[in-house]
C-alpha cells in the first residue's frame, strides 16, 4: 500500500494519491475508498483498477488537517492503509482508522 502526497503551490491543498497493490487480496474485484472526505459513502470513490491489477484513487485534500479513512474491498473487507501516518480507534466500531495527515 502507498499514499503519495503533492502540496499544491498556489492552492491550499495537497493531491493525494491512495494505492492498493493488487497482491494485497485474492480476487479483488472492486475497492472503495472511504473516509471523512466522503462521509464514508461507499457509492462516492471507487478506486480504479490499473493495468497491473492495483487500485488507485486521487484526490484533494485540504492542508494542515486529518482524515481518517479505510479501504472496503468487494463490498464486505474493511483494510487499513499500511503506509499510513498514524491510526486512531474509529467511533463507530472497535476496529481502527488509517489517518492520512496533509
């Protein structure tokens, strides 16, 4: 797992990208990405498959913030992030968050 971040010049912002390696799972078919940008919609990023079979979502994050989030994989697997900043317990579950700092 990767998360690549690019801090924006002239915008407050910071172009997030979120990867998860295809190796991750067997038969991954569709992931989400869901988190606190999103009000944990599932419909609201599907992350995209690439031709060596990881799933990707970009996206602009506002900077100098927080933001939990987690993988759901084929619509029942939650994932954390690996190569996340730090993890903090969710609100809703006794599980925890990934959280990306920008």
């Amino acid at each position: 797992m990767s998360i690549n971040k690019q801090y924006l010049k002239t915008k407050p912002l910071c172009k997030v990208t979120f990867t998860l390696p295809a190796h991750r799972l067997d038969e991954i078919q569709h992931v989400a990405l869901l988190g606190e940008f999103n009000d944990w919609d599932p419909q609201a990023l599907p992350m995209k498959k690439s031709k060596t079979g990881d799933f990707t979502a970009t996206l602009s994050l506002a900077k100098n913030r927080d933001y939990q989030f987690r993988y759901l994989v084929n619509g029942g697997t939650w994932l954390n992030d690996e190569a996340a900043d730090c993890y903090q317990p969710s609100p809703v579950s006794y599980d925890h968050n990934s959280v990306v700092r920008v």
